[in-house]
C-alpha cells in the first residue's frame, strides 16, 4: 500500500470539504473494496476520508411506509434489524448474504451502493425496490443513480447519507454466487410494491439493470409460470472463467423464477 | 504520514505511532509482536487475520490500525484465561482434532466464537458451514472445525462466555 | 483477448480516417487521456489515467500507426505500462468502408493485459474494456460523424437485432450500441498512452 | 502401555496449546533484531529476453540496502537449481536438464520468473524500490498451451530440450499390450484432462536468513518439509555454503501438501544475499506471489484404453500422457509423472499388461512438481474413471465390475506388470463395507426421488490404491533418484528421565508431536508429559529425509522404533547389573525391567539416571548415557488402499453440483491414533473433491498471464461445500515395518476426483452427456447438459 493522508472528520459537512479540498482524497466507509485494492497497489489516493466517525451517517428507521438507512450502516446491521425484517424481509436476506460474515461487519450500504460494483448485491435490492438515494446536496430515484460499469449519479465529493427504500407486498434476492469469490454471478432481486413490479439484475451485465418484459408479465400474473419463456440475450453480458454471457443470461431466467417462487412463499 | 494510535488489545491499553496505511494486523504483529494473528491471502478471503473490535469480528487484514483507533481488540491470544484454561472454543477445538497445521486457527477460532454469540449459542451443521464462508482451512476438510463448533456452542453457554 | 466489430460514423470515410490519425481527435476521446504526442508521422507517445472504481493507474507508453492505407484504414499496436497495475499491450486492424455518406469501421482487436490487473481483476476486464469503449465511441462518433440517431448506430457484427431489444429491455440502450469490440482497442489506447 | 494414550489411542495432540492460544512460530513470526526485508521483482510476461535491466535509480531509493539481480548470481558464481531425480527416456538417455538460474539472466521463461531481490529497510520501501526498477523486455511468442507444446512451431522454452521434451519414457512392453487388444471382445477409451492445481497452504512461502560473520555460519528459517535436503541441495548444489555451515531450520509450518518440499529461488536468494547485507533478510510471500511461483500440480492430457474379455475381466490397459513440467525442471519434477504415476496403473487389480508412454513437456508455465499424492492421484484418476466407463458401457455394475478384477486376497504379495510388487491387502471386505455405508442398494429409490425434485442424482465409485513411504533407497537409486529414502530418529534420554526424539521427518500438520510421543510412549512406557519431539531443525536432529509421500509413520516412525529397540538393548544391560541378574533373564515391559520369574524390577527413569550417573554401572560393558540412533530404510513401499464411494445431486438448471454423501473405507494398516488418521483423510477428501469440482489453474492460452491468480477466481473448498463424511477402516497389516502402518495422509486426494467424477457421469448419463472434465464448476456441467441436449436435437 502506498502512504497517505488520514482525515476522521465527525460530520459529513467535514468529510465533504475534505474530499473537494482534496481531489486526490477518497472516502472510506468500511474499506471491504478500498482496502483490499489500496494493498494490491491499484490505487494512490494523496488523502483517504474515514467517516467510521460521522454518527449522522448511521442507523435504520422507519419514515411511514420506507425504511430508511444510513449509509453507514453495515451489512450486518441490515441484517439482524427486526425493522427491515418486518418491512423488507427479502432485504434482510440480502445483506445477510452480503460477503462473509467479517465484511458484514464492516462494509456498509453507502459504500455498496457507491462503488456500484457490477457483481455487488444491494444494486438489485435499490432498483427493484425503486429505492430513492439521499446524498448530502439532493435525492436521486434508483433509475437515474446506476450509470454504468462503476459509475453512478454521485458527484465528486457527494456523499450517500441515506437510502430510503420503500415496503414491498412481496419480494425476494436470490443470488447465484461466483463459485470462488462469492461475489453475484447472477443476482435477481424482484418486487411488487405499490408502484408496479420490479425486476433487477446484478452481476450478470456491467451494471445493474431491470428486465422489463419480466416485469410486465409479472404485472398481469405474479408467479414464476409467467415468465418461465422469457429469456435474456447473452450479448453484452459479463463473461469470465465461471461464467460465460450465456450462462448468465441463461441463470437469470433461472434465478428470476425461483425469486418469484420465494417472494410468493 | 505518521499518526499516534491507541487502543485496548486483550483488555491492555496500548498505543504506537504508525504510518496511517499501517493495517490492524500490522500494528498487532509487528508493533506489539503478538503474532498470534496471521496473514494467509492480500484479497481478505482467508479469514487467519480475525480479531475481534468493538465485539464485531472483522478481517484485520483489511482495517487500518487507525480505524481501530479507541477499540477494543480480542485477538486469539487473549483468549485463554491461563495456559492451562483454555477458552471453551479452544477447548472444543482440541478435542475435535479441528487443527492440523494450525495457521488458519487463530482466525477460525475467532470466526467461531462470533459465530455462537450471533447466533444465541444456538447452531446447527448447516449454519456452521454457511458461517464460515470467510475462513479457509487447507488441512482438515472442515470437517472436524465443524463439530468443534457445534460442540462449543453449549459449552460456552454454560461457561457463560 | 480478441473482439471484432463494426460501428457506423456518420462521416465520410476520409473524414473519419483522418480523425483517427488526429492526436486532438484521439486525446479528446480517450478517456482519461492526460497527454497525447506525436512523436513521428506514425509514433505517439501518451499518459492517460484510468478509474475504474476503486482502482486508479497512470499508464504511460507509445501508439505505433502501421499499414497506413488511407482511408481504407491502418493498423495501431502498442503497449502501456501501469507501473504495479501491469500492462496493457496489443494491435487492432482497422477498416474503413463507405456506405453512402457513412462510413462503416470495423475492428480486429488483439489485446492482452498482464500483470496485476489480470492476476487478481480477471473478472473485470471485459466489462472496463466495454466501458471504455462506450465512452471513447460516444465521443468519437459525436465528434467526427455529430450526434447518432440512437437506433441507427447498431452495428456490432456479434449482436444484430436481439442486442438491440436486449439492450432495450435493459433500458440501457447506450453501452450496448458501441458493440463488444471497440472496448478493447480503446483499452489499448488507455493502456497504451 | 495404557490404552488411553499408546498405540491406537486417541490421544490429543500435544502440539493444539501453541497453535490455539497463537504462540505457534512460523517463519514470519521470528523477530530479529535489526532485520531487513526482500522484495522480489517478477517477471509479468511467460516469454521475455532481458534487453536492459537497470536499478539505478531504485537503489537510490530511501530505505534500500542492497539490489541483486541474476548477473550478480552469474558473477557470484552461484548454481542453477535442481532437478534431483534423473529419468531415463525409452532409449535409456537420461532426461533433457536445461539450466534454472536462481534468477533470470538474459530470459524469463513464466509470469512469476525471478528477476531481481530488492533488501530494504523495510517490506514498503522493498516494494517501492522495486516499482523503480525498469526492466526492457523484449515478449516473446509463449508455449502455454500443453497439448500442442510438441507441435512444430510451438515456442521453444530451452534450446537444451529442443521440441519442449523433456523425455519420452515408457514402461512395459507395448507389442503385447497391442496384441492383448487384438484379442480384446470389449475396448473402452478415454480422453481427459488431470487438472492443473495451485498447492495454496494456507501460510505462505517464506524465509529468513542471517550470517554470522566471527563463525562464517548461516541461519536459513524456511517454511520447508525437509530442512536436511534443503540444507543439502543448498550446499552441494547451488550456494556452495559448506554444510556444516549452514543450519536449516523449519519451525512451525502452516501446510506444504508437497509444494513446501523443493528448493526454490527465494529461500536460496534470502540465504544468499545474508552475508552480502550483512544483517537479517525476511521475506514472506503475498498470496500473489505464491499462486504465481509456488510449484503447481497434476496437469496431465491423457488418452487410455481398457482392453476387456466378454465377461469384463480385465485383459490390458494402455495409456499415453503428457505431463507438464512448467517453465523449469522443480527438485522432483520428472519422478511425479512417471515412477509415482505409471507404477500404480494396476490399481487394485490383477490387468496383466499394462503400457504407459509418458512425455513430459516444457511450457511458459509456473514448475509443476508434487503436490498431495504426487501422480497416483493421476494415476487413479485414469484406472478408475476408465474401469467405470468401462461397467457403464458393457452394463456391468460399477462395484461388480471391479470385485471381478479385484487381486485376491490370497495372491499376495503381488508383483503388478508396473513394477510395483503389493505387500498386503484384501479388497473385497473394503468395497462391501464402503457399499453396506453408503447405502449403495438404496441408491436408485434415492435417485427418483431426487428427480421428482428436478435433481439429477449420481453415485461414483473409486477403488485406489497408493504406493507411498517412500522409499527403499536400493530401489529409488536404481530409478534415478539422487539421495536414499531411509530415515532417522535419536532417543536422547535426560538424567532426570524425561526425553527427546529427534526426528528428520517434519510436521506441518500432520501430528508428529503426537503420534511419534505415542510411539515412544508404547514402546517405552514414558508419560506422554516427558516426552519431547524435535523435528526441522538440521542443527538438532539427525539427517533425515523429510515428510512427504505419506512416509512419516511407515518410516519415521520405523526409525523411531528402531531406536527405542537400542534404548531397551542397552537399559537392559545396565537393568541387569542393578538387578545382580543375567541380561537373558531381564525382560521389559510397561517401562519396567523385570527379572523373568521374580518381583525384582528396575524402572527405565532409574535406568537411565544411572547410565548418566553412573557410580553403580557395568562401565566396562556399557558406555555410560542413553542416546540412541537409528536410521531406517524401508523394504518396500507401502501400499494402502480403499473405496470410495461419492453420491451426489445435480441442478441441471445452475449446473450446481451437491455432494451428498460420501463415504470412505480405509486400509492403513495399524493405526496409531484414529482420530489424526481421519483428520488426514478428511483433508484428503476434500482437496480431491476441490480438484474435481472446484480448483483449477487458468493459464491465458496466448499471454500466460495466470487469470486464476487470488482467491477471487481460484475456487478454494469451503466448509459449505460439503457434507460431513462417513469414514471406516480395514486392517491389513503392513508385513514389512515394524509398525505394521501404511501412509494415509494422501490417500483421501488420492481416490476422491474420481469417486466424484464418476458420480458426475453416473448421474449425467442420463441426460446424454458423455464426459465431463474437471473441475466439473457450475459452469463446466451446464455447458456439457447443453451439449448433450444440442447434439440430441441434431
């Protein structure tokens, strides 16, 4: 790893003046990607930004029918919370399948949400719940916050304080793990909310994206006989040694399907 | 750049100057020579590196010593109550022959005793095997970990651990 | 890593052949492109810096233009070194047609990267090679040919018609349109300035 | 002794307390004092000629001590490693031996390739040295692809072995097997792929190494499971240190599975480089650098043919392969493929002609050496998924089929057409238990139930034997080996009467501590609490060979036998003159002299401080202490054997293989302790299953860049990867040491990939698929149900 500066401010207004100061500096949340990456050398920042301190960062709670989560809050804490147990049972699910246990202990949403790896897990759960991301500056709906390979809506310097995600009738994850790392080969979150169903796919393309011909089927008959002919082109899909584009394509048929079977359990 | 660290490690305050890249298991093995924690991969998947901070098992591996600036530490060597009193999980482990080399269990060891607490000393074979998704063992199979664990779990709860 | 594709530039071919000997053109396009040099007729040498997510490299080395055929096309090879992030290095061939008014470029990609970045981000490199890619397209297109209609500029050789309503019923129609190939001749430009 | 702790107890093991409370010491562990740290520069290219190599400006960097590159070794005059087992080809030419340069010269040969040692003030400024370093390479086309490496116009990795061949070597004779075929009412052929492996114990390679400049001594700490050869091939080979010079000392190591046995550039350059800097050098690998230069295994193509009468006796068996050496010739690189590989295509059976051709190639590749059963993993692989083809295509039950072929029981000892005469067994009993275990007769109802779920269920068998306590020195001499294979151990008994055995063996997991305590324990009647074993250290124990190929206990513990047998000689000897008796008339028992017929005794702890003390001594028949050697070759091989038997499902949707049950049966022969012998097979079991599920080598086929470099894409076994086994043990004892033991820390690698290949085909078969390579991922089993379901439609 090579040396650098290390700022712990306690508000997010600090963090924020750091990294604008700075633009060499990155923020850390729970370091699960950063760290591993700064050790392997793939990466110099002048200034590394701790918000381990920022208080107002963290903690769950509920804003009518949403759940509201800091963006500090931990994988673990998702988890275990009876709040998002009771309102989104299937995101409690995710985030418990979330790495191994020790990353659950430290990574967290906003860091997730904000790296926007292509085989990261909560992605899924934020497009299909149409969550609303809440950053220091403004609001961004699920839709317009996943950009591509890596990339999001954030702004230099922006932080995710907050995601609000609102209840579902019925939802489910269900993952389809990268033999080696664990990381989502495949990863299909679908919901019903109040605003219509959702299909989201992480892991299999460069980004997260929605299925929208699952989506409509579901929207007439919300079983996973409705959608067992849809299938998903293999073109433009991540390939690598555990899993070529066509596998993908072909698993998130497969996990789409027992995703609907278990939203419906 | 050089920044002064303190924190609790195994219920002694202790305290350093490290360059701010410094790792958790760093400071633990080469500041306070405990070397009881060890490195086994750079993409903090193996798991050998587990302490406990702040009653969370974490990779320390993959945690600057200064975020664990005022924590509280457990690594395995504050385990033991005595040389001869081991901490029920260590005790379950020697009996279940869940060691061979032993380079992996000072982190699974850790893994496992967080394990029992999250989940109320109540565990069985499956949760086990899920659970121990972020430790990798070369010599036993897992096997024997497995049982080990599943035997400590009540033990600990009697010992009030 | 090979990867061919096609992709439709509304210019023509001669327009488009002397953008891509056009280090302004080329340094404008290439995302992250620091400098871009010409060192000879056919040599550039060039620093670009890459983010892609976590991962941050400066890659420094030189593009060598070979098999000038103007405006049928050229051959560019060359290679980059990302200090500890490894190396990039590779070839592709380029082919101008006219198609009417337009000009269809096609792309024969041999890359390869080494080093760290293949050792522990396998599973990334595609995908980075694909969003470059887009980025270096986009703008490529936007500046020689002006702003595509959006459909019209389908034309990877790999993924005809089912890539478009793929890429529709994602709804993301942008990255898909560039095509799988192109990705890595910008990566090689990336690695390689 | 008591039952509680001798032989064939289970007895905790002594060495747990260091491990579980974190004082265990493993080579990184080692302070010392005013140490620096050594960085290796690797090559990121298979194929590279050197144009320019220049550090100047990373030797201005702050906090460097010293930079050494392959030039400096030339100048130096510093040797090449070695390859220490001489393989004669069919022509009787001893096997092609291209130089190995500690560090690369003018040309880097695999991504990984040493090119130069940076020694810093620190690890940090080691690396960013390092980083400074600019290397011209001039990238070469790379040979990577193992099955065209003969191709003409493959690459050429030596001059010294022009054509990538290292040898083309063969055993038995090919013109009977040929007519045995002709003759043949059934033939079944294969084709497959023995996977290439990454050995990845779990603590890294490291060493450390300081000089003392007054005594012109070195120190080398090495993570090595055979410090004494280590010393040796360091000395007489490559550094020239005198022997007596050099102190090799493994302390505790964190598994080698084999890869921890070879000398490699590293450890030779930290040792090296000591009396250069003159302070102490570490270095630890970073887990890159160990999937990068580790030794790898396995990597066989390999085409046989089973050649059957109607009635599914085996009539003769040929088989042709090509193993990959890597990049350079690793220590016993060239003895894996043929002498531990094609010696053992018999299996347990009684086939009468058997022909092998093995060609060992040269790729841009990591060196590939031994790793956890060493080429009869390979070798089972091969007799046991062609057997299993075999019953499927003839309609034959799988367990039929075998027991058909079986060597009787009363047919030994055996002499195989391989070589390889089998000192004990007795098949059957093994194959009916493992069937009576797994429930075999069960299996179909469980396999429509399984498919009412959608699962497709399979169940493999796999009957191995392994021939492994290597070795008689008479018999690997004549093979090419370069040293014998005995080994050694001391009893040195303490005046106060606690002891300490020397063993050249090492343990690096395997449980010495323990199971040799026990030994001493039976024979001599000490408490476990006063006996102390001493292994990996050359300054404290005897010369010895080291632990691999399963040879520890067979032989090891021979050695330790044989000593307590001279401890007794000579305690009965002092026993006698205490007891006013007659040697003849003193017998031992329980740690007690006794004269034979009376209730006059003497306890050995007397003994033994009488023989340091000794007022009252036969001091003119008996030299005063008690210290004893004894060094142990052995007759023959070992031979243990077993069936396995793997059922598993498949979701034919994901491709997801779930192992379901497994079950093994084991003839070790006596067993010292059962609890550290299932432990090894566990681990056994596990790494093969990781070979046939999981675990794979990815070499880029036109870079050579490895793309399965870290845990994210090489697919560790993990504890959700599998059920709890069933375990089960016959006893055949071995007829030829003194323990009556066979080996069994490989055993379980050894028979695993194909019980679970054969499970794979046994349950794909009836979708259509007809071969499945290893790994069989998610990915592999879909493609090939897809395969079959395009071919059916077709």
């Amino acid at each position: 790893m090579y040396d650098f500066a290390y700022h712990r401010p306690k508000s997010v207004a600090d963090a924020v003046k750091l990294l604008k100061d700075k633009p060499e500096a990155r923020a850390i949340s729970g370091g699960m990607t950063l760290i591993p990456t700064l050790k392997q050398r793939l990466a110099r920042p002048s200034d590394v930004v701790d918000l381990g301190a920022v208080k107002e960062l963290s903690g769950i709670k509920l804003e009518g029918t949403n759940v509201v989560i800091g963006g500090m809050t931990k994988h673990a804490e998702v988890a275990t919370s009876a709040d998002v147990k009771a309102a989104i049972p299937a995101l409690a699910h995710l985030a418990g399948h979330i790495g191994d246990p020790q990353v659950r202990n430290r990574g967290t949403i906003g860091g997730s949400v904000a790296n926007n790896d292509p085989a990261a897990d909560y992605p899924g759960a934020v497009v299909a719940l149409n969550a609303t991301v809440t950053t220091n500056t403004r609001k961004i709906a699920a839709d317009e916050f996943f950009k591509g390979l890596f990339e999001t809506a954030l702004a230099d310097g922006e932080l995710i304080t907050s995601i609000s995600f609102p209840k579902a009738e019925k939802a489910a994850y269900m993952k389809f793990p990268n033999p080696a790392s664990r990381y989502a080969m495949v990863g299909v979150f679908v919901a019903k909310t109040a605003a219509g169903v959702r299909v989201a796919v992480t892991g299999a393309g460069p980004c997260v994206f929605r299925v929208k011909a699952m989506e409509d089927a579901l929207a007439k008959n919300f079983s996973s006989a409705a959608i067992k002919d849809i299938t998903i082109p293999a073109d433009g899909l991540n390939s690598d040694i555990h899993g070529s584009a066509e596998y993908r394509a072909h698993l998130v048929g497969v996990m789409a399907r027992r995703a609907v079977d278990a939203a419906n359990k | 750049m050089s920044i002064s660290v303190a924190m609790t490690v195994n219920g002694k305050a202790v305290s350093g100057k490290v360059e701010a890249r410094t790792l958790l298991v760093q400071f633990l093995r080469e500041h306070l020579g405990m070397t009881g924690t060890h490195v086994g991969c750079d993409t903090s998947q193996c798991g050998a590196c587990v302490v406990d901070v702040d009653g969370k098992s974490v990779k320390s591996c993959t945690i600057l010593a200064v975020q664990a600036e005022g924590s509280k530490v457990i690594t395995i060597e504050g385990l033991a109550e005595s040389p001869d009193k081991l901490h029920p999980m260590q005790e379950a482990f020697r009996e279940n022959h869940a060691l061979q080399c032993g380079f992996c269990t000072p982190g699974m060891v850790m893994s496992a005793i967080d394990m029992v607490k999250r989940h109320n000393y109540q565990l069985d074979e499956a949760t086990v095997r899920r659970e121990l998704e972020g430790n990798l063992c070369r010599c036993t199979g897992y096997h024997n970990i497995v049982k080990a664990i599943l035997a400590a779990a009540p033990a600990m709860k009697s010992a009030g651990v | 890593m090979e990867i061919k594709g096609e992709y439709r530039i509304a210019a023509s071919r001669e327009k488009v052949f002397a953008a891509l000997n056009d280090p302004a053109v080329l340094q404008a396009c290439i995302p992250g492109c620091e400098s871009l040099e010409k060192t000879s007729d056919t040599e550039m040498k060039a620093k670009v810096r890459l983010r892609i997510g976590p991962v941050s490299a400066s890659f420094t080395g030189k593009v060598t233009l070979s098999d000038l055929d103007p405006p049928n096309g050229y051959k560019i090879s060359g290679e980059g070194q990302g200090g500890a992030a490894g190396f990039a290095k590779g070839g592709a061939v380029v082919t101008l047609r006219e198609d009417g008014a337009e000009t269809l470029l096609s792309y024969n990609v041999d890359a390869q990267v080494g080093g760290k970045i293949a050792q522990v981000g396998a599973r990334l490199i595609d995908g980075t090679a694909k969003k470059l890619a887009d980025e270096f397209f986009s703008k490529f297109t936007t500046m020689v040919g002006g702003p595509p209609p959006a459909e019209a500029a389908v034309a990877a050789v790999t993924s005809p018609g089912p890539a478009a309503s793929a890429a529709a019923q994602r709804g993301y129609k942008h990255w898909i349109i560039i095509g799988i190939g192109a990705a890595v001749l910008v990566l090689v430009f990336l690695a390689n300035r | 002794m008591t039952a509680a702790t001798g032989i064939g107890a289970r007895v905790l093991r002594t060495e747990d307390k260091r491990f579980l409370t974190g004082t265990g010491r493993y080579v990184d562990d080692l302070p010392l004092a005013r140490a620096t740290y050594a960085y290796f520069l690797r090559s990121p290219h298979a194929h590279a000629k050197i144009k320019n190599l220049d550090i100047s400006a990373a030797a201005k960097m702050s906090g460097v001590v010293n930079i050494f590159t392959g030039k400096d070794l030339v100048d130096a005059k510093v040797g090449g490693l070695i390859c220490g087992w001489v393989v004669k080809d069919k022509h009787g030419e001893p096997h092609k031996a291209p130089p190995h340069p500690v560090m690369a010269v003018d040309t880097v040969r695999y991504v990984g390739d040493t090119v130069a040692m940076v020694v810093a003030n620190s690890y940090d400024d080691a690396k960013d040295a390092a980083e400074a370093i600019k290397v011209d390479y001039d990238v070469q086309p790379a040979n990577i692809d193992l099955a065209k490496s003969f191709d003409k116009g493959s690459p050429q990795v030596h001059p010294e072995a022009p054509g990538n061949l290292i040898y083309d070597w063969e055993i038995g004779v090919k013109a009977d097997v040929e007519a045995a075929f002709a003759k043949a009412a059934h033939v079944t052929k294969l084709d497959l792929i023995n996977n290439r492996l990454i050995p990845n114990a779990m603590e890294p390679r490291a060493a450390a190494a300081e000089y003392d400049k007054g005594t012109g001594n070195y120190t080398l700490w090495s993570t090595s499971q055979n410090p004494h050869v280590l010393r040796l091939i360091l000395s007489a080979f490559v550094l020239g240190i005198p022997e007596h010079k050099l102190r090799v000392v493994a302390p505790d190591v964190g598994g080698g599975f084999g890869s921890k046995i070879f000398c490699y550039a590293d450890e030779t350059m930290v040792c090296w480089a000591a009396s250069r800097v003159g302070r102490p050098i570490k270095w630890t690998a970073e887990r890159s650098e160990s999937f990068q230069t580790d030794c790898h295994g396995r990597d066989h193509v390999t085409h046989a043919e089973l050649a059957l009468d109607k009635d599914g006796k085996f009539l003769a068996l040929k088989v042709e392969t090509i193993a990959n050496m890597g990049a350079y010739l690793s220590t016993f690189a060239t003895a894996v493929p043929t002498y531990l590989y094609a010696t053992l295509l018999a299996g347990q059976y009684t086939t009468p002609l058997i022909y092998a051709n093995v060609k060992a190639a040269l790729t841009h590749t990591a060196p590939v050496d031994a790793y956890r059963g060493a080429g009869r993993p390979e070798a089972t692989f091969v007799v046991e998924s062609i057997v299993s083809k075999a019953a499927a295509e003839m309609k034959i039950d799988p367990a039929e089929l075998r027991r058909k072929n079986f060597i009787p029981s009363t047919a030994f000892p055996y002499q195989t057409p391989v070589a390889l005469q089998y000192d004990s067994g007795n098949y059957p009993p093994i194959i009916d238990e493992a069937m009576k275990m797994a429930d075999y007769k069960g299996f179909e109802a469980r396999r429509t139930e399984a498919k009412s779920r959608g699962k497709l269920r399979g169940i493999g068998f796999s009957s191995y034997i392994e021939a492994c306590g290597l070795a008689p020195s008479q018999v690997v001499g004549s093979l090419g080996a370069g040293v014998g294979q005995w080994e050694s151990a001391q009893i040195k008994f303490n005046p106060t009467g606690n002891v300490q055995v020397m063993t050249g063996a090492h343990s690096h997991g395997q449980s010495h501590e323990t199971t040799f305590a026990q030994i001493i324990h039976d024979k001599l009647g000490v408490p476990m609490d006063q006996i102390e074993i001493v292994h990996g250290d050359t300054a404290t124990t005897p010369f010895g060979m080291g632990s691999y190929g399963s040879r520890s206990l067979a032989v090891g513990g021979s050695a330790i036998v044989k000593a307590t047998e001279k401890i007794i000689a000579k305690g009965k000897k002092v026993a006698a003159h205490l007891m006013e008796a007659s040697v003849a008339d003193v017998e031992f028992e329980n740690g007690v002299f006794k004269v034979t017929g009376t209730d006059k005794n003497v306890p050995l702890a007397q003994v033994v401080f009488a023989a340091y003390v000794p007022h009252n001594y036969p001091l003119a028949e008996v030299e005063p202490g008690m210290d004893e050697n004894a060094f142990y070759d052995p007759a023959n091989f070992v031979y243990p054997a077993g069936t396995q038997i793997c059922e598993l499902e498949i979701d034919p949707d994901t491709g997801t293989t779930e192992i379901v049950n497994f079950t093994a049966i084991d003839d070790f022969g006596n067993i010292i302790n059962p609890m550290i012998v299932e432990g090894q097979v566990h681990g056994g079991i596990v790494q093969g299953v990781g070979q046939a599920l999981l675990e794979g080598a990815v070499y880029d086929k036109s870079t050579g860049q490895l793309i399965s470099g870290s845990f994210m894409d090489y697919t560790m076994p993990r504890a959700d990867n599998f059920p709890s086994f069933k375990l089960g043990y016959k006893v055949t004892p071995c007829p030829h040491n003194p323990l009556g033991v066979k080996g069994c820390g490989e055993a379980g690698a050894i028979a695993s990939p194909a019980a679970v290949m054969n499970a794979i085909h046994n349950a794909l078969a009836p979708v259509g698929v007809k071969h499945v390579e290893m790994p069989a991922t998610p990915l592999n089993v879909w493609q090939s149900i897809k395969g079959a379901q395009r071919q059916a439609a077709e």
